[in-house]
C-alpha cells in the first residue's frame, strides 16, 4: 500500500467522486474502499450535507424514545477510513467538465472536486410544493432532525395543552395529524401514538380522551400498495385497534397554522401535521445538464451505468435500475445496498476492461412497523408473519444491519434500558427557530382575533385581508388588505393586545416577521421604526374618528 | 389527601408560584411538595421556559460526549408530580396586584397566575451586552442548547477545516477561544481541549499541531477566585501541560467574524469563541417594580425573605442572601439547595404562624474538573484534593447528586460505554439557523473580497463600510457606504462572485440576510426584487464606466 500512495500511484487511480451519504452511496464507497484495498485503481471521494449515515428504518423509535438520539448515526468516517469525505452542500454538477462544484463553507470559497467516475446517490426528498399552506405548515419526517423536531413538538403540545384554559384549543392541540398510509406514514402514526399516549400520563389536567391521532390515506387501506391486500387488511385493523382514527380515501389538499383541509372540504383542526408525501428525486439533478431522467428519477441500464453518460452511475432511490424482470428495482434500503455492490464492482471493471455485472436481485421481504409490539412481514416465497414475532423478527433483522459493533451495541442497550428504566418526555430545546417564517391561510380563517396577545408582524404576499373591529359587540368589518401590505404593527408598537380581527378572504400567503425580531430591528433602524410609527398612527387616528372614542382605550 | 383535594380544602391551602426550573426553584419546590404531603396548606405552582432541570455542573461531559445528551436532564413532571408545571416564557410579576403574567403559548392569549407567595428562583443569564461583536459572535456555555452548539459547532469546523487549502484558514479554523478562567471557563476549556485532540485523530488532512485550544483570563491564575492560591497554581498548571495556551492578565474587548480581539490590540483569528463571562442576574428582575436589587441580585434576610416585600422570597444565583458571618451566600448549587429547603419551612411557617429559621450553611467544599482525567477539590478544614483523585471525587460526588435512581443508571451506562465503545464525533444537525441575523466588524476588517462566493445581502445598521475593486491587479477605492445603505445584492442577484472588496472603516454593525432568505424574498415580492435590481444595476452601470470595460465581464 505504501508505494501505492506515492504521486505516481495516485496518478493512475480513478477518481470515484459519490455523491450522498444514504445507503446507496455509503455501501458503494464501502465496496470501492475494499476493491482499492486488494489493488483496484480508484480513490474514492464523498459528498454529504451530514457527517454520518443515518439508518432511517429506526427514525421511528427515535421519535418514540425507544433508542437514543444518537443510537441510530454512523459516523461516516469511521465507517469509511480511506474515502475522503466532503461535508458540503452540492451547488452544481458539469458532466461536460467532468466536475462538481460545492458550496462556501466556513471560508466564501466554492470548492470543485474532478472526477473520472461520478455516482450519483442523491435519494429522495420531502417536497411538499403543490399543496398550499403544506411547505409552511406540516412537518416532514424522512431525517433524524426531523424525527427530533416532531418529538419536541409533540411534547410542546403536551405542555401547552396541560395549561390551556379552552377546552376547544385544547382539543385542537391534542389532534395529530398525519398524512400518507405507506411505510413511513404508518410507522410515525404508530410511534406518535404510542409515544402520545404514554407521556399524556405525566400530565394531570389533560383528558386523555381529548388524544387523537388521525392518519389520511388515499386508498382503502393503508400499506395496500407495499403489502399482500390480506397484510394491508391486518396493518389497517392493528392500526385502528390501538386508537388511530384511520380517514382512509380521503386526500390532504391544503393546511394552514389553523388544521389540515381534506377534498371534499373537511377541515381537522390541529396544530400538528405530518406528511410524508408526496417525495421526490433530489431537485438537484433536474439541473444536470444531459442527465437522462423519467419523473426526476436517473435512467440507468441493469450495470447501474446512467444511459449515454460514460463514466456516470446511479444508485438508491434517484436511481431506475430494472431488475431482472424489466420492471426497476423499488425505493428501498435492501435494493441500494445491493446495486451499491454491482456499481462498485463495474467501475472497477471498467478501469481494469473486465466484464460488467447486472444487477439481479428481486427482493428479501418487507417488514413494517406497526406500534404497540406489533408488525407486518411478507417473506420470499409469499410467507407473511404478523403481530408481535413480526415486531420481534423486524427489530432482529434491522439490529443486524446496524453497522459496527459499537453500534449494535448502543443500540441493544438502548433497548434494554428501556424495559427497566422509565421513558422521559423531555423536550430538547434548541432554541434554532427564530427570523422570518411564511404562513399560509385558506379563505374564511382568522389569523388573529382583537384581544389576542400581539407577537408579530404579517405581510401580505398574496391574498386579501379583511380586517374588523366589535363595536358595540357586533363585528364591523373596517377595511381591506391586499398584496404587499402588512398588518400587525400597531400591538407590536405599542405593546398592548390586538385592536383588530384579520381574516383571510380569499387564500392568503404572509410573511410573518416574529415580535423579538421585529423590536431588533425597530432598535437598530431609527427609519424603519418610525415609518411603522407613522402608519400606526394614521390607523389608530381612523380607528378612533370610526369608533368616535380614544383608539387607546380599547387596549 | 382525597378530602384535602375539595374545593373547600384548596381555598384555605396558600397558593406558592416558584419563578425558575434550576437547582433552588425544583428544590423549593420538591421541599414544598413534601411539607404538603405532611398537611402543610401549600399549593405549588413552577414557571420554567423548559421542562426539565438541567445538571449543570454535567454540561462539559455533554461537550465532550462522554455522558448522552439528555443525560443530564431530569423530566420535572417527575421529579415534582405534585406540582402545577407552566412551560412558558415569563412576561411581568406585579407585586401590587400579587400575579404573575406568563407569554402566549399556542395560543395567543397570555395568562395570569395569582399568588400568595412568590418565589423568585431565576438564576443567572450570559449577558454579552456591553462587549462590541459579544452578542452577535460569541457561544455562551450555559446552557444544553449551548453545549450541543459548542459541540456541532466544533466538528464543523474539523470537518470544513479537513477540506480547506488555504493552511492561514485552516489555522484560523482549529483556533478554539475561551474567554474566562472561573469554573466554568476551564471546565469548558478542558472538554473542548480534550474532545478536539481526540476528534480530530478521524481527520487525515488535518495536521495535529495546527489545533489550538486558547483560554483568555484577567487574572494571574486561572480559578485564583474560586480556590486557594495553592490549588489554581495547580489547575493553571495541569491545563498548560495539557497543550491549552493560557492568556492570563488579558481581557476580550471585542469580537468580529473574523476572531477575538484582546486589550491593548492583539487579535485571535479565530471562528470559534466561547465566553462564559459576564454573567448577570436574570433581566427580569429589573422590571419588577418595588423589588429591592443590589447589582441586579434580589435583596433577602437570613430567612430567605425579600427585604420589605411580605410573601415574596428569593433562592439561588439571583438572591443575595447572608451567610452566618454576614457575607453573601456563593452562587453555587450547594447553597441554592440548602436555601430552598429553609424557604419552603419559612413559607410553611408563615402560614401556621410558626418561628421562621435563617440559613446556616457556609460550604461543603468546592470542585473543579480540568479535563485529561484530573480535577482540583478543595474541602472543609483547608483539605486540598489535586489530580486524578480529585476527578474521581468529582465524578462520585456529582453522579449522587443526579436526582432518581434512573438518571443515575443512565449516567452510569453512559461512563460505562464511554470506556469500552468508540466516541463518535456526531454533528447533530437540527437545521436550526436561519433567517436574518446581525454581524459586528472592527475597523479595518474585511466583510467580503472580490472573487468570494456570494451567500449574504448586508444591510449597514451603524458604521461605514469601504468599497473597492481591483483595477490592473490593484485594488482601488471606489466608494463609501454608511448606515441605512445595504450591499452584496449584485453577486445575489447575478449568482455569480462577489465583483468588489468590502472593509470595515469603522466598528461596523451589519444585518445580515442569507441568500435562500433573500431568493424566497425576491420570488414572493416582485417590488422587493425590482428596488434591487434597479440598484444593481446603476452599480453595475457605474463599475463599467468606471473600469471602461462591460462590468459583466469582471464575474
């Protein structure tokens, strides 16, 4: 190895540049770093926006508590010692120029890597574009940030709920929401469930039948298109034995800071929604120029080698490979793992002109979680297993796919601890939100209600505000609103309650400008203060010449 | 108990409102608790921003990772089941009228709590006020949030110095700073010293004796504060043969993007730098009118009563209470814990008419741990610990004083594995950063060079920032700009480097925009993007009548 690493040996290697940290890419840099090592000509180089692997089968139990928030991260440069890793956010790929760029990272300089073998192994992302008020209002659950960030929240909603005075907000907070009957929508509506249920215990003054947990599905019955229809008939009664209200053939078509929408017009108040459709191939590779692409999915041969592209590959969930039968290989974690294989194994091919492989491989099985000790397999040969020695097999066959032993090890004793030791709902709090967010709402809903406590400002991106008043009790609409304007000042300024109602007229994007950022930036801009000022004052002068009274008095 | 629940039992019960969720509000409240299970009329309500009690003197073991993240934090729903818990931010306290105003929550309605006897338990806060770039540049250490951001932070920083080719940014980038040699500064010094040297064995590209652990003191001698003069010659000591720089006898006045600056001149280039100095009493407290407060600290009898204020009590780091000899209690744990218990008695005493007691507790001793597997101790009867026995002390002192048995098992499993499983130097990335932030330059600093990725629209809020431009290789100045004007649109607009060098001729303060802000800005608000693109475009037009050339050509 050691004459290998002088510059002329490095001169004749490959540069295998892999670009994401997922199964697919992870297990195709672990077969290039064992082909290197027993003298195949490539050096192997990673780009990832993380510094681990995450093992996303488990997210689900990170959410529940069930292990560690770490239990479930490899460290990838433990797992790959000799591939150099780049933990940077990708900016651009030249297939013409054969290299990636990637962006500013500490320093403002932008980084390109060349490369004589590109893989790409981007995966899947939430992209919740198409539905209105979904970018802004629901949380998506595909990363371990993700997972931790519904925890938290959840346990937020617990706390806030526990001192809510109406029993109607109370209600509300208590609905949990969430979208997609697949794989991953079922196992965070199992593990929210179990989890709810269980901390509501530690509260006194919550109802515990004021708890629902509701899953939307499109189809009849969930995990129908992943499943035998008599595994799906089983996960859907599971499911709603263990108290999940199951809105099956129903669609989410819209959500703002107030509930979900539903087609059809049925509204479920929340505060918490979760979606996990629609998912999409990773947006950057729609910008890579000669990239063949069906639905924003890589069209690869059965080599795993990207058509028309020498030297391009594809692997994982970004990727169509077609298996063995023509029909392409399904999104899932044991498909990347072995194409990863075959990828490796061609690239070395090439460089060496050996024979490439095909990928064949059809299968092991599926497994999924379903709460409650309980889950659904389907085996090779059409064996289905169900219920608790399902669970047993799915925590067996995922704790032995657990890279390294340090981890299998953390995790076993995640799980013991958990049989003997109490469960802690504690909410990590991170403190990152803060700055500038957008709000979405459908036409008819309120954004805020005179007398409400005042903490930010709103502008309007599009849509139109109505805006009233009570006098003498009755509701006065008094004006309204339209794109580019904003609301919300005047509280703000002065400190007091809302003086007004605002209402959505029709549907209504807002930037909302958070009360502590907004007295920041009133501190620091003397100008931008005092042309709120001045509007405020104006508003308030109407507010008192209608109301024939002092504008003052009604905080 | 069940008969004592009536309404008719709780009217006559005295309502305590415990204002904190550190050491000396949960003990109040757990002594409270306990002399109400014994028939004392108390009912007990705790106000905290987070549910759970954080073990501070734990915090470094979170930084170094040799305990798991929530370790150290202890649920209060279990710790205090008898309790009314409100996890909410802490809006006003009006001793005229006896209630307590808590922030909106979900909702947006705040809420009142009134109160028989308050218990102002508030603890201290990092107040980098004061201190120019302070706010805006340095990591306190205070907190869980805080450690977890120290800990990300720094495995940034190994991971983008790993991949950097400039070697002067690569030093700049392995310079960590610590700013304050108290307990908190070392311990802080120490994990951060230990965790690096040992993280960065997982970094190839990274030379060993480019990492740099400073620690900037006032003082002669680290600790000289806290311990006798014997023992913080020691802990300077071991810290220096440690491989910490230790800049004693200087103080940080200043701190920019670019690293610390230090009385009489003399600059750190660094990206990280951690204060643990000044801390101040809670804020709050200032606002509450009628509260006697010397230096912030609230003003109490031995018995723990605020000075002229009936039914209002203080405990902790935010009180300032007499110790037999007449000196006020340390703000250390130790106190605060034996003060609460005397509080919650004089509340009980007050009640029934009894006797109330004075606090009589001068100290068991002090600790120190100072990385490598050594501490300082300093006991009762002038007995000094040093060294290896000392750490151990440390460890078996703090880990009996985790509350429950379970904290304790984890906390033991979690040294346990620490010895027979690797550490994995995990960034844990919760996404948290975004939105609009603030930046401080000193004089003569550069916020940008021509050539630079473009990632940040500023907005000048005080000072004046230099324009110039390279022309025939050098660099000439081509305008001033001054508060209220903004720059870097061009390059954001364009997406292509930064066309111009900006510089700091004064101490400059700058909001900051992020690019992806500024993109979905620009998208949603067509006259937002249009006044920029105007703008850019006469700059543009005036750098090519200057430079007599197409000002495109210069991207």
């Amino acid at each position: 190895m050691a004459a290998a690493d002088t510059d002329l040996g490095r001169a004749r290697r490959a540069r295998v540049v892999v670009l994401g940290g997922g199964f697919g890419g992870v297990y195709t840099a672990l077969a290039l770093e064992r082909l290197a090592a027993k003298g195949a000509p490539v050096e192997v180089s990673l780009v990832n926006r993380e510094n681990y692997l995450v093992f996303q089968p488990m997210l689900a139990e990170v959410l529940a508590g069930d292990v560690g928030i770490l239990d479930t991260v490899s460290p990838l440069r433990q797992l790959l010692p000799r591939t150099d890793l780049f933990v940077r956010e990708l900016e651009g790929v030249d297939l013409q120029r054969r290299v990636v760029t990637l962006g500013a990272g500490l320093t403002p300089q932008t980084l390109e890597l060349p490369f004589d073998h590109l893989v790409l192994a981007l995966g899947n992302v939430t992209d919740f574009r198409g539905i209105p008020g979904l970018p802004e209002h629901a949380l998506p659950f595909k990363t371990l940030a993700d997972a931790m960030r519904i925890r938290n929240h959840a346990i937020n909603v617990l706390e806030q709920a526990s001192v809510v005075q109406d029993p109607e907000a109370r209600r509300t907070m208590l609905t949990f929401v969430v979208a997609g009957g697949g794989f991953s929508g079922t196992e965070v509506a199992a593990a929210l469930n179990d989890f709810v249920r269980h901390a509501v215990g530690a509260y006194r003054s919550i109802p515990r039948e004021d708890v629902r947990i509701v899953l939307v599905h499109s189809g009849e019955r969930v995990l129908e298109r992943e499943l035998t229809p008599h595994l799906a008939a089983y996960a859907t009664r599971v499911l709603s034995e263990q108290g999940i209200e199951l809105l099956l053939d129903q669609r989410l078509v819209a959500a703002s800071p107030l509930g979900a929408v539903l087609a059809g017009g049925r509204r479920i108040p929340t505060r918490t929604l979760i979606s996990t459709v629609p998912s999409s191939p990773n947006p950057v590779l729609e910008q890579v120029v000669g990239l063949p692409t069906v639905r924003g999915r890589v069209e690869c041969d059965a080599t795993t080698a990207v058509q028309g592209c020498e030297g391009v590959w594809a692997v994982g969930d970004c990727a169509l490979i077609p298996m063995p039968g023509g029909e392409p290989s399904p999104p899932t974690a044991q498909h990347a793992i072995r194409q990863a294989k075959v990828l490796a194994q061609n690239i070395v091919a090439t460089q060496t002109g050996a024979r490439r492989r095909s990928f064949a491989f059809t299968g092991l099985g599926k497994l999924g979680a379903l709460g409650h000790h309980r889950a659904v397999a389907e085996l090779p040969g059409k064996i289905t297993v169900q219920g608790p020695l399902a669970w047993l097999m799915w925590r067996g066959i995922y704790w032995s796919k657990l890279p390294g032993a340090s981890r299998k090890t953390r995790v076993a004793v995640s799980w013991l601890s958990d049989l003997v030791l109490p469960a802690h709902p504690v909410q990590l709090n991170l403190g990152g939100a803060r700055g500038a967010t957008q709000a979405h709402y459908e036409p008819g809903e309120v954004v805020f209600e005179q007398g409400d406590a005042a903490d930010s400002l709103f502008m309007i991106l599009a849509g139109t505000v109505e805006v009233s008043q009570r006098v003498d009790g009755r509701p006065q609409a008094i004006g309204t609103l339209q794109a580019g304007e904003y609301f919300g000042e005047m509280a703000l300024l002065g400190r007091r309650p809302r003086s007004a109602t605002t209402r959505a007229l029709t549907a209504l994007d807002l930037l909302v400008l958070p009360g502590a950022d907004f007295a920041a930036l009133a501190d620091s801009l003397t100008e931008f203060r005092g042309e709120f000022e001045q509007i405020a004052r104006s508003r308030a002068a109407a507010d008192a010449a209608r109301a024939g009274t002092d504008a003052r008095a009604e905080a």
